[in-house]
C-alpha cells in the first residue's frame, strides 16, 4: 500500500503511550485527532483576534468576522454549495438534524403525514424523527436491509405514498460502514415531490461530497469526524427550503428588526444562527479544511478504500471473528465480535495492549436488535491510519482471544 496521506507527526497525540503501549487509534468514526494547524488555528483566534463578530466596529471584530465568513464559503465549496448562505454553523450533526426535524415538521408536517427514515440510523438522526411523529401526530415508515447492510431500495420505493413528506437517510452508516445510495434515493423521494435529509456525519472525510450532484435537501455533518474541533457542525439546506423555514431558535443575530410586539427575521444563513457564535471553533474547522484540501479528497478515498481492503482481509484471517456489515459498497468502519464475547470485554482488553476502539451499541440500537447482539467492537480508519496500526490490531485480537473464552 502507498504512505497514509496524513503523516503522524502533524498529530502529537498519536504519539502517546497507553499502558506502556503505543497508542494505535483506531476511534475515527467517534471522532478524529486534529492536526496541529487546526490547534494553532483556535490559538491564533484566542491570543490574537478574540472578539464577538458581525456587528462590532473595531478591527479585532472586523478581522474575526472576515474569517468566520472566509469559513462559510470555505465549506461550501468543500460540499460543493450553490451559495455560501446555504451553509449553517450549528454545534454538529445531531443539532443540525434536530434544526431540520424542529423547523421543517412546524411547517410541512399534519396529522397522518408520513416520514420515511431507514432503519439503520443513529439514533440523531432517528430520535428527531421520533419526535416530531409524535408531536405532528405523524408516522415514521422504515427501510429495510439485508443481512449484509445493504437497503432494499425496492421496498423504499413501495413506501412512498401521497402523505409522505420528508426522506431522512444516513449516507455512511457509523455501524455497517454500509454506504447508501443517496443520490438515487433522492431522484425517487423528488419524483414523488418529496425532500430528502442526508446524515453525513460518517462520509464527509472519507469521499468528495458534491450537494448539487447528489440532489439532496439537506446534508448535516459535524467538524470533529473530519479532523476539525468538537462542537461545530454544519446544516447545508437548499436556499429556497431555508428561506421557507420558521426560525429554530430566537435570540440575537437572527432578527433584522424588534418591537415588544413582534420581531422579524434576518436573512439566510443569519435566521438560523441566533445568538454568539463559537467563532474559535469555526476557524478550527476551516484550518481543518485547508488541511484535507492539502492532499484531495480523492487521494484519501482511494487511500482509504485500500485500507479496508487490507483491514477486513486481516481481520477474516483472525479464528472465530466475525465481522457485522459485509455490503459491498463500505467506507472506513469495521464492527466485528470475537465468539460469544461480550464486545466490552474485547475492547478493555485491547486498551491495555494500546488499542482504542468503540465498544456498544454505538447510538444505532436498532442495528443490534436487528441482529439479535447486545452491541459490536468497531475499528474506524482515518487518513493518518497505516497497515501497521491494522496489524498491531489483528495481533491484539490473537493475543486477548484465550483470555475471552
């Protein structure tokens, strides 16, 4: 295989001992290190531009705002946005989705109204749904996979009925690494008028996302996943579905004009950004684009896909491992489960050889009951991870496997 794209040295923390091990991170799809850029970046802002943005006349306040908004066109030609004021900082994908399942239901959404949602979703992007059903008195209608992760598209498309109003789909799931069809799911959910929603969270660092090519409506995704700080996502909305949302949150910012009596609303993406900004944040996450842009999204996928070749073939090597997600279209996630053993006792084990890994049910507790398992171990790859890390893995696994008897 070629080098990782992303060498180690830019990532002090993968320099860290556990135990007396080298640290091998294999937590990706939980959240990815920062390179030293994206930390430098949220220094720079603190020691040396720290100021609130937009409506301050001062050069400290003039010079944030510059790069707060230097951000916002950052990511929309990262995601291949029509326009800048599609972008909408939020604090990550579950608050995104969250905005859209709030703001998009108060509008569209009656009693009896379908949503239809695949029924293997995090639960941020179930949850919401859940939610709204219940407050609109709506119905959530499931897509179905197979035993392999793969949705019957077939079934989805015999879902649609003349009460259907939104699709909500995952494009990568965090459990299966499946990846879904989401821009032919979107051509059938527009055939019958309807929007779609894509829970990106899991593929925006690991393939070029184009919004405008896979047609949806909205597409959330959160900065920690792709090499950014925690705590800032984005929410990408079709400019003409955003303007026709009410507001999600009041406060400051989002208004253009207040009386005691009644206020009106600023302009996008402004109405859906109320109140002080993490502005460090969204630096951080623009640092943290430059940095994926360094090396092309291109170079990681193909990187990437070679990487879980080699992984999955290492792993199915290892006696009485099975792997859970075998579709054959998968981003950079492996869940697995050794015999009968618990997949927490597997991960404990391995942390004190300097693995980290996921253990549980990882937020999709439908996947689990669909596969009659209390939870999974799961290994995610990032664009720093090499086939030493896969095999000081494997290794890990044949030396703790006696012990999980």
């Amino acid at each position: 295989m070629t080098q990782a794209p992303f060498p180690h040295t830019d990532f002090e923390i993968l320099d860290t001992k556990v135990y007396n091990h080298p640290l091998v991170y294999l937590d990706n799809a939980a959240t990815t290190q920062k390179p030293r850029t994206v930390v430098d970046a949220i220094s720079h802002y603190y020691t040396h531009l720290n100021s609130n943005i937009h409506r301050g006349a001062h050069y400290l306040a003039a010079q944030a705002t510059e790069l707060y908004e230097q951000t916002r066109h950052k990511v929309a030609q990262f995601i291949g946005a029509a326009k800048p004021c599609e972008i909408i900082f939020t604090r990550g994908t579950t608050e995104s989705i969250n905005l859209v399942a709030a703001s998009f239901s108060q509008m569209a959404l009656r009693e009896g109204d379908e949503i239809i949602v695949t029924a293997m979703e995090h639960h941020s992007n179930l949850v919401p749904w859940q939610l709204a059903a219940e407050r609109h008195k709506a119905v959530l209608r499931f897509v179905p996979y197979s035993d392999e992760g793969v949705l019957d598209i077939e079934a989805y498309r015999q879902l649609f009925t003349p009460r259907t109003r939104l699709v909500a789909a995952t494009h990568v799931s965090n459990t299966l690494g499946t990846v879904n069809p989401v821009a032919d799911m979107a051509r059938i959910a527009h055939s019958h008028g309807v929007p779609m929603l894509v829970d990106g969270a899991q593929a925006v660092a690991h393939t070029p996302i184009d919004v405008q090519a896979l047609d949806c409506d909205f597409y959330c995704f959160s900065a920690h996943k792709m090499y950014g700080p925690m705590g800032i996502g984005v929410l990408y909305g079709k400019e003409e579905r955003l303007n026709a949302m009410p507001p999600y949150h009041g406060g400051g910012e989002m208004i253009a004009d207040v009386s005691l009596q009644r206020s009106t609303y600023n302009v996008l993406p402004f109405k859906f950004e109320a109140g002080t900004p993490s502005v460090a944040d969204v630096l951080g996450f623009g640092a943290a684009i430059d940095y994926l842009q360094g090396v092309g999204m291109n170079v990681i996928a193909d990187y990437e896909k070679e990487l879980l070749r080699y992984a999955t073939e290492r792993l199915l090597s290892v006696e009485n491992l099975r792997i859970i997600g075998n579709a054959p279209h998968k981003a950079s996630v492996i869940s697995f489960l050794i015999g009968n053993a618990h997949p927490y006792d597997t991960g404990m084990l391995l942390d004190k050889l300097g693995i980290a890994v996921r253990t549980g049910h990882h937020c999709t507790q439908p996947i689990m009951d669909r596969y009659g398992i209390p939870g999974t171990v799961r290994a995610s790859f990032a664009a720093y991870t090499t086939t030493a890390d896969i095999d000081a893995l494997a290794s890990a696994i044949i030396r703790i496997a006696p012990m999980l008897q």
